[in-house]
C-alpha cells in the first residue's frame, strides 16, 4: 500500500503529519544503525515492537542481458530486503548497479535471463512496470530524461490519478492536486515554476534530483529505489533531498540506495551496505564496509 | 498568349478536343448560350496543343454551371478577369503527374478518376435552417459548399469601413478598385485556376488602414453535399476569399473547414484564399481543416507582405482522404516577419500534404516556419515540401525552418523535402529535419510512474501537437483543436 494516500488532507500533511515523521524517523535511523548484523536482520524489528519483519522483495541469482546485444550484466544477484530496511549498493562504475535497479522496476532496455524477483510475494517479473510502479515500487532515475510538450504538474497529475485509481479512490482534477502538490515543493525546496516547466527540459542536475524526489513524495513508495540522488548536488542541496526522503518515508517503508560516497550515509543511515562486482553482489556488511571504501578504495575490500 | 480577348473554354474545347460531337460548332445544341462570353480567334492558338483534354473537360463543367447559376447581370469587373484569367492558364496546363516535381510525392489519381459535379447554389436554401455550424462568438461568415449562407452568417460588430462579404455585393468603388489589383495576381496550379473558373464569387474581407479589427473574423467553410463512398463521383466547391488589410491594418482570420457526418463522405473542397497584407500591417491566420475522411481538400494561400508588415499562420490539418495545402507567401518589401506553425495528423488511410514556398526578395526578414506531422496508420502518408528561397537581395535575412515528423505505425509514409536556397551572403539560416517513433525512454518514464502504455504514448503523441496547437491566438480555437485532437487519438473518448 502506498503511503502517502491521498486521504490525507493538506492540513495534516504540512503540520502534524511531518512533525510525527521527523520525530519518527530519527527514531527510526538509530534504530536502523544500531542493528546492522548481516546474518540476523530481524533484529531491528524486535526493537520496533516485538512483530517478525514482513519480507518485501527477494532477488535469487538473478541474471539479465541488455535486450539488444545480448550482452550479459546481471549475473546471479541475490538480495533479500525486509520492510523497513535499507540497504546500500555500492560499486565501481560499470558494475550494473544502474541495471540492477531498471531490472526491478521493468526497464525494456534489459532481458531477464535467470533466476527470480519476488516483491510482496508476487512475482515482480511477471508485472508492467506500471502495474510495479503502483505497488508501491519507485525508481529514482540516476539521469532522468525530458519530456518536452508534457507540463512537469500535468506528468505528476497523471501519475497519481493512476495511484488513485489503483486504490479506488476518484481522480484529483488540475485544481485539488495544486493544492495536493504544492506544500510538498517545500519538502524538496523546489521553486513553483518548476511545476509549470516541461517535465525536466532544461532542468539542473541538481533540479532533475529535486525532481525525481518530488515524485515520490507525491507517489509514496513502499520500496523506494534511489540511484545516485547524491550525485551533482551541492552541499546543501544533497542535505535538503536526504531530509526530504527521511521525512517521505516513515520506519515502515524500504530503500534501496545506489552511492558512490559516504557522505549520503550520514543522513539515510543504510541497514546494510552491499558491493556490487561484475553484476553480482560479492560483499555485504555494515557501515563500516563503506567507510573503509572511502578511506581506502576498492582494493582494500577485494 | 494566343489571344487577347477573353474566352471560354468550352469554344476551345469544341475546337481541339476529340470528341464524337461533329466539330467546329462553337456550342453544342443542349448548352444555353453566355453572354458574357466572347470569343474571336484571330488564329488558332498554338498552345492548344498542350491542352489536357480531361483538364479542358472539367473546366467546361465548372464554367457551365456558373453560367446556368449566375443572374443574368454580368459579374463585377475583377471576377470577370479572375475567371478569364483562370481560363487562359487552364489551356495549358495538364493534370499534374507524379513526373512533375510538386505532385512527386502527392497522388491526386482519386480525384482525377471520379466524376466532378459541380453544386448548384439552390441547394443552399434547404440547409439554411440547420444548425450544423454550432456556436461561434466571432463575427462570422458561413459558406456552405463554396456559398455564402446569410442566414447562418453574422458580420456586425466591425469596426466602420471594414467590408466583409461577396465582390458582387461590394459597392465602394474605392475598395472595388483596390481588389482588382490584387485579384489573381498570383499565378498557382492547376487547382488554383480551376477555383477561378469555378468560384461562384469572391468572398471579400477588406480592413482600411489603419483599423485594428479586435475580434477575428471566423470563416466557417462546411462541405454539405456529399457522395457515397463507392460511386465514384465528387460533388466540387470552389470557395475563394481575398483578404486586404491596408498600410497598419490588422485583424486575425479563424478560417475553419468541416462537413461530413460520418467520415465516409464523399466531396471536393477546392479552396483559395488570397491574402495582401499592407506596409506594416499584421494578418493573424488560423486554419484548421477537419473535413470528412473520404474528402478531397485542395487548398491555396497565397501571401503577399509588405514592408515591416506580419503573417503568422497556424495551421492543423486532421481531415480528407486527400488534403494539400500550398502555402506561398511572397515578401514585397523589407523588414517583414512570416510565421508558419503548421500541424498535420494522419489517423487513417489518407494522405496529408503541405507545400510552403517563401520568397524573400529583400532586406532584414525574419521568417520562422516549424512544420510537425504525424502518421498513425500503416496506408498513412505525409508529405512535406518547404522551400524558402533568400534571393540576392534579401540580405540579412534570418530564416529558419523545422520540421519532426511522427510515425506511429510500421508502413506509415513520410516524404519531407525541406529545401533552402540562399543566393544572399550576409544571412542566417538554420534548418532542421527529424523522423521518429515515440521515444522509448519516455515512455518508459511514464510507466515507472504508474502510467499505462496507452495513456503514455497518448499524453506524448497529444504533447508533439501541442506545440502548434499553443500557438493559435485564441483560447476557444485552441480548445476546440485539443479536444478534435484528443477524439481523434482515442474515439473512446466522449
Ligand atoms: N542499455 C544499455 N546499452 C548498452 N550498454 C549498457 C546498457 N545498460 C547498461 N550497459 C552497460 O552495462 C554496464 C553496467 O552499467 P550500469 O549503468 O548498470 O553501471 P553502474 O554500476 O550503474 O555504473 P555507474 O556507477 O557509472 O552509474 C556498463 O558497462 C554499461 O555500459
Ligand atoms: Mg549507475
């Protein structure tokens, strides 16, 4: 289920709302560091009250060619999230991190060769990307293309009247989503115009990433992919879209994060770090596996 | 020319036409007699030999039947020229084949290979009560199949000393004077002079100088005589309209096209609009063609600019098995500014043609032309032909051309042949062709959204349009070009 419903009336969402999960979420990043253990990720649920975490999505030896060529890239990935986790991906360029996660929202670019994904218990594989998308899956895309001659409010209009009907709820009109849809270009620190601009025409690095983020604050996400929203952004910038992820998604959600830097980790604190090698997840630890990355580099951790 | 006096075609016809009547009778028993027709031949006219029998045939059938409907008053003075004028050229010249270099992409068989019936004018009264044109806010003309219905027109609220209405109705001898200048003196094709011959009359739309008309003025072209789609037979109009807006002049003209419950009807519009636009004055020209599905529309407008003065056209074209559009503007003066956002969709087996032609002959003119189409049917085409030529003269000039093409469907056609020739030195030209399927990676983002492939590839499709459908002047024309657009893409759609 989506989180941000759109029963949530515009009031709450802008004061108490956000005030709960700014509080909520602090909780939630202690909790999630303080219980990195790569063979007992049910720990962090005990904290939480007691309930076994509910498994999300499970990648078995998946393998994937690019559809054209055939060329091979994913070659047996293994990942299992549960709700409320986060985990990092980390690797050199080229890895396949970027294909890992159009793999798992349906890019057609790709072609899945082996293995299986399985997201609530459906088999992910077997679904739209669109059907995916409203399950709850998000992709923020690492360079997100422009859609020249489509208004960037109209795209996020379309898209959440999708949601809605999903849910069966009634469509929002140009009007009511406005009023839906403008408290949240705080969350992202995003100027209005923007809203009115061709959806990422012209936009900066930096505006694509406010962008990408704003969507999922308008969409909700039960698991959000985020590939390389640190990347391009100035100091402040990458500070106010961390704060605004922490702020979207509530200790129940799930991320799946793609960085090359540290840095990030600061303000989304991972459950688990997992280095990518040749399209295979070959090391998985904790926060430390990262901070030895940045001090030393990738042979430090062959 | 082989003669100087004015004459018919039929006199010629009788002359050099096989036919199984016995010549030389100058008129055939059944045919009533002109009178406003006179023909003396000093010799026979050499040029006769590059008549076209079928072209001489339906010129014949055109002029009879304007000479059965007029009155027995001879028609005003410029109508008379055009009409001769229009004659003399038809003489020779042939039907066009795909070996002539402007009908290389365009097939016009369906046209020559079905019976041409002219319509008489009394037709017109049954209609006169139906309300077939909907509501329009503007002052507004109403011609219905090449006629002027009165009773569905309203032209009040002009400013004084504005003239819109037929030639024959035109008593200012002022104006009279100035449109018989500018009447036909352009020469087009084949179907240019055939609207000559055949046009009952001239709508005229005369702005003084300088009058700002505030409203634009809404010319509502409906095609109601029609064919079944098997027999093989065309039902033609020939509208024609001069519009001379005088040194300062401006006004904006919303000419529209329509006709056809159904899409399988069956006519011909063969329209021509003539268009003199005074030093500094400004035409804002809206075109939308949305006729039947089974229809032939063969349209001209010619443009002709004077110094510092405006054209802007927009244009989007949805209807007729056969629809071209020839567009010339000639630049007469310095300084001038031509602006062409034109949109054409192919939904279904029919063929959607444009052919621009602007001269630039002097100075600092900046012209601005984006030309967009879309093919969305496997036995669709389209077919572009925009030349702009900068001649020695025209320097700095700034012209610049675009056109992206759209092909939805496997077999869908494209012909695009834009083409600039530059003879000045000091200019800028910039111009740019593209043909493309919708782009994958767009669409995919719609869809990492939660949005269907349908609606995606709807929303980009209605998104390529809006970039000329943005540029009509006004708000309620817009709107209802979206909403023809959105029915179109999805006749799901209320
Ligand atoms: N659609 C495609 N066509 C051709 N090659 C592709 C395509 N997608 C991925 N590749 C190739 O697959 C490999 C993995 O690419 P991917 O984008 O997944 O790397 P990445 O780990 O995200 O790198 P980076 O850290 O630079 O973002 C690269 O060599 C890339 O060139
Ligand atoms: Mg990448």
């Amino acid at each position: 289920m989506a989180l941000f419903t759109p029963t949530f009336s515009l009031k709450s969402l802008t004061s108490t709302t956000s005030q709960r999960r700014r509080f909520g979420h602090s909780n939630w990043s202690f909790t999630a560091r303080a219980t990195v253990a790569v063979d007992a990720p049910s720990s962090s649920a005990s904290d939480r009250g007691g309930a076994a975490p509910k498994l999300l999505l499970e990648v078995k030896d998946l393998s994937a060619v690019i559809a054209d060529s055939k060329q091979p890239i994913l070659k047996g990935v293994n990942l299992t999230v549960h709700e409320g986790e986060v985990h990092t991906v980390m690797g050199k360029n080229g890895s396949g991190k970027s294909t890992f996660a159009k793999v798992l929202v349906g890019h057609p670019d790709y072609e899945i060769t082996g293995g299986s994904i399985t997201y609530k218990g459906q088999d992910l594989v077997q679904m739209e990307p669109e059907e995916r998308a409203t399950a709850g899956l998000f992709m923020s895309f690492q360079s997100p293309v422009a859609i020249p001659g489509v208004s960037n409010i109209d795209f996020l209009n379309m898209a959440y009247n999708a949601r809605r009907r999903k849910l069966g709820l009634p469509e929002l009109g140009p009007i009511e989503f406005y009023g839906y849809v403008a408290p949240k270009l705080e969350l992202v620190n995003m100027k209005i115009d923007l809203l009115n601009r061709n959806v990422n025409e012209g936009f900066s690095g930096g505006e694509r990433k406010r962008n990408e983020i704003l969507q999922l604050a308008v969409l909700g996400a039960d698991l959000a992919i985020l590939d390389e929203i640190d990347s391009g952004l100035d100091v402040d910038a990458l500070r106010d879209v961390a704060k605004a992820v922490n702020r979207i998604l509530t200790p129940k959600n799930s991320i799946l994060m793609i960085t090359h830097y540290l840095r990030l980790l600061e303000f989304i604190k991972p459950t688990y770090i997992h280095i990518m090698e040749n399209g295979r997840i070959v090391k998985t630890g904790d926060i430390s596996l990262a901070e030895t990355l940045e001090r030393e580099g990738y042979k430090a951790i062959a | 020319m082989a003669t100087t006096n004015s004459m018919s075609i039929s006199t010629l016809n009788s002359y050099y036409l096989p036919k199984s009547r016995t010549p030389p009778p100058r008129r055939s028993a059944y045919k009533p007699p002109r009178t406003t027709t006179t023909t003396v031949f000093a010799q026979p006219p050499t040029l006769a030999i590059l008549s076209d029998p079928h072209v001489l045939r339906l010129a014949e059938t055109l002029e009879d039947s304007i000479a059965a409907s007029s009155s027995a008053a001879s028609p005003p003075l410029p109508l008379q020229k055009l009409r001769d004028i229009s004659s003399q050229s038809l003489l020779s010249t042939p039907w066009p084949s795909r070996k002539d270099e402007l009908f290389r992409f365009t097939d016009t068989s369906f046209i020559k290979n079905s019976e041409i019936q002219p319509i008489p004018p009394s037709e017109m009264q049954s209609i006169a009560s139906l309300s077939i044109l909907g509501d329009t806010v503007f002052p507004n003309l109403a011609i219905v199949d090449g006629y002027l219905v009165d009773s569905l027109s309203n032209s009040s609220g002009l400013p004084n000393g504005v003239f819109v209405g037929p030639l024959s109705r035109l008593n200012s001898e002022d104006i009279m004077k100035r449109v018989s200048k500018y009447v036909s003196s352009f020469q087009g094709d084949l179907f240019w002079s055939l609207n000559g011959v055949g046009a009952p009359d001239v709508i005229v739309v005369y702005v003084p100088e300088g009058c700002k008309v505030e409203n634009p003025l809404h010319l509502r072209l409906f095609s109601f005589n029609g064919s079944d789609k098997d027999s093989k037979t065309l039902p033609i109009s020939n509208p024609r309209v001069l519009v001379l807006v005088e040194k300062g002049g401006e006004i904006g003209i919303v000419e529209e096209y329509s006709g056809g419950e159904g899409n399988d009807k069956c006519y011909w519009t063969n329209s021509v609009m003539e268009i003199v636009i005074g030093d500094g004055a400004k035409v804002s020209h809206s075109y939308v063609q949305s006729q039947s599905l089974g229809a032939a529309h063969v349209k001209w407008t010619s443009v002709r600019q004077e110094s510092t003065s405006v054209y802007e056209l927009i244009e989007v074209s949805t209807g007729g098995k056969l629809s071209r559009h020839n567009v010339h503007v000639q630049q007469v003066g310095p300084d001038t500014v031509t602006e062409l956002s034109t949109f054409h969709l192919s939904i279904g087996d029919q063929l959607q043609d444009l052919h621009s032609k602007l001269v630039l002959d002097h100075p600092r003119g900046v012209s601005r032309q984006l030309h967009k189409c879309i093919v969305a049917h496997s036995l669709g085409q389209a077919v572009f032909d925009g030349n702009v030529q900068v001649n020695r003269d025209a320097q700095q000039t700034d012209a610049g051309q675009l056109t992206r093409s759209l092909l939805l469907e496997p077999r869908a056609t494209v012909n695009v042949k834009p083409n600039l020739q530059i003879i000045a030195d000091d200019v800028k030209c910039s111009h740019g062709a593209a043909i493309s399927d919708l782009e994958e990676n767009q669409l995919f983002y719609f869809q990492a959204r939660g949005i269907d492939l349908q609606s995606a590839r709807r929303a980009l499709i209605f998104s390529f349009a809006a970039e000329v459908v943005q540029c009509f002047p006004d708000a309620s024309v817009q709107k209802k070009v979206e909403s023809l657009i959105r029915k179109l893409l999805d006749p799901a759609l209320p």
